[in-house]
C-alpha cells in the first residue's frame, strides 16, 4: 500500500478519532505491552532516563500511559507518517522529539542516537516486520528491548468468514472482500523466527485475542474505519460510503457479530 494513502487515511479519517479506542482493544493492548516491560525490570525506579522511540506512535497513547505509570524517568522520542496524529501526540508530551515519515524510513531519522527501548505497535500491517529487525538493531544499545505489537493475518475470522457470504460478493463486484493491503505475520511463529533470525533475544511472548462485539454495521464501522483497525480494507471495496439500502442489507445479512482479533506481543532483547 503506498505511503500516501496510509498517510490521508491517519490525518483525515483516523487520528481525530482514534483516541477514542472503540472497544478498548488498543488500550487493553498496550497495558498488556507495558506489564510486560514491568516483568522485565525496565521501569525499575533506580535506572537512569529511559530513552525511548515509538515507531508508529500515532497520538501518543503509549508514551503517555508509559509516563504515567513508569517511576523511571522517561526521554520520549517518536516518529509517525502522519503529522496530525503527532500533533496530537506533542500535546500530550510537549517534550516528545518527533520526525515524520514512513516507519520504513526509521533508518533516515535520529542519526548516531540509540535507545534502551524501541516500540512498534501495530505498524507491521504496513511495514513488513522482516524489514523493520535489523533497522530497530541498529537504534537500540546492547541489552536495549524491542517491545513489539502487532496484529496477524488470523484475526477477525468470524467476520472474515461472513464476508464470503455470495450475495455480499455479488454486491461488491463479484469477489469476497480482504483485508486488503495488510501485511501482517500469520501468527506467534512466525513472529518469533523472524526475532530469532534478526538476532534477538526473546524475553517475552504472547498471542492476546481481545473479544470484540458488532451490533450493527454503525458500531462495525466506528471500530474498523474511524478506529484505524481496517480502514485500507473498509476503503478498498467502499464500504464506508454504504448507502441505506446496503447497510440495511449487511444489517441483516452479516450483523451482529462477536469476534476477535488476534494480537502478538512480544519483548525481544537486542544480545549484550
């Protein structure tokens, strides 16, 4: 997917919502992420400032939990393709250092700087994670941790399997609907090979499949397109632009639906 739509679609349509964490699934995420950096002594209130980079760090959601809850010092830095999500995220952390740009690009910014704890959460639907390793090598100092989140190919199958439903085929050109132009790992293995193989030491490890309930296509559409989670698949076939007609239709044909997702969060050590 190019940069320039996932660009508009976070400055136009996700970041002025995005804060609202319908479903609380990011949230809910991220402590899980930050209990994890507990476990490992990272917060410990007797270390120096933590310097800290947040790949994708959208408005700034885990910085600032992480502030809050961390009795370390924290030295935030960031980096975001969008620039209304990091305008959102310097109000909270006035002095967050921030660069804009593709997280692909990770390798252009913060030159000859490393940092004990470098974040990518949720970013590898976008950028592939096989890419991403040896760039976050690189940024952090021996012994520094990776704190990654990310969703895989397997989440959402209840709705994935109602949209092969062959009247909603016939209604969006005759092929079943994707998650189009997400390149997520497939699951906790292939995550952990890819960390194994880039050199990582990997200290924590888990799948976390928050239960997710849709009414209506409404609520569906608050989630997946307003809330970021499928924006470049709901764009794809058009579906936020529904008429009445077709949300009465999906209404009934698809909703409601209880689902979830199914996230990998891990914390990979960079070898001492």
């Amino acid at each position: 997917m190019q940069a320039a739509v996932i660009q508009r679609q976070y400055d136009d349509v996700i970041s002025s919502q995005y804060d609202r964490d319908p479903q609380n699934t990011t949230g809910r995420t991220l402590d899980r992420a930050i209990s994890h950096l507990q476990d490992e002594g990272l917060l410990d209130s007797l270390l120096p400032a933590l310097r800290v980079l947040d790949v994708g760090m959208g408005t700034g959601m885990f910085l600032q939990k992480l502030r809050e809850i961390s009795p370390r010092p924290l030295e935030p830095s960031g980096l975001d393709i969008s620039a209304q999500m990091a305008s959102i995220a310097r109000q909270k952390l006035p002095d967050l250092s921030v660069a804009i740009d593709d997280g692909a690009n990770l390798h252009r910014h913060f030159h000859g700087e490393q940092f004990d704890l470098l974040a990518t959460h949720f970013v590898t639907g976008f950028v592939p994670m096989k890419d991403l390793a040896p760039k976050i090598m690189d940024k952090l100092v021996p012994g520094g941790c990776w704190s990654f989140v990310g969703g895989t190919s397997t989440g959402y199958p209840e709705l994935q399997r109602r949209a092969q439903h062959p009247l909603l085929k016939l209604l969006y050109g005759g092929h079943g609907p994707s998650l189009g132009g997400m390149i997520c790992p497939e699951n906790q293995e292939e995550v952990a090979g890819i960390l194994t193989d880039a050199g990582f030491e990997i200290s924590r490890l888990e799948t976390f499949q928050p239960r997710l309930e849709f009414p209506d296509f409404d609520a569906f559409i608050e989630y997946g397109y307003h809330g970021g989670w499928l924006t470049p698949f709901i764009e794809e076939i058009g579906l936020h632009r529904a008429r009445r007609w077709q949300r009465s239709l999906l209404n009934r044909l698809v909703f409601p639906v209880t689902d979830h997702h199914s996230i990998v969060l891990a914390v990979a050590r960079r070898p001492r």
